[in-house]
C-alpha cells in the first residue's frame, strides 16, 4: 500500500508573473509609485484611510473656505488654491 502526500500548488508561476508586471511599471512609473506610496503611508500615519479627516479635532485649523474665511483666516483661500 502506498500513501501519497498531497502536493503544495506551484507558486513560482505567480510569483513570476507578478514579478514581469512590477519591475516594468516600476520602471515606467517610479515617481507616481513612490508618491501613492507615501500618501497611504500619511493616511496610515493620520489614520484618515478609513475615516474622514472631517472627524479629526485639527480639521477646522486646516480647513479652507468660507467658514475660515469668517473666523478671520482670509488667506486659506490663497493657500488652498495653491496646494491643489
């Protein structure tokens, strides 16, 4: 009588399909891959991933518009413009 072990399914196939699609786009789009990269890593950092900054107790000192406008801040919108 023989006894068969069941065999582990072959993962160099994907790892090496998904190795030939990442190192050209990294290639093709370094910069755009390192800047997504730290904007999730401040939304980690903030914890504004899953949650709106809105919840956060700093929101209305960086906020823009017309609210700010009325507490006195008139240079948000100079600045908000600029940082879009």
């Amino acid at each position: 009588m023989t006894t068969t072990r069941p065999v582990a399914p072959d993962t160099s196939l994907v790892t090496a399909g998904a190795r030939s699609v990442a190192v050209p786009l990294w290639l093709r789009l370094p910069f755009t891959i390192t800047v997504v990269a730290v904007l999730l890593a401040v939304e980690v950092a903030t914890g504004t991933l899953l949650s709106g900054v809105q919840t956060r107790g700093w929101y209305s000192d960086i906020a823009y518009g017309l609210p700010a406008v009325e507490a006195g801040r008139w240079w948000t919108p100079v600045t908000g413009a600029l940082s879009r």
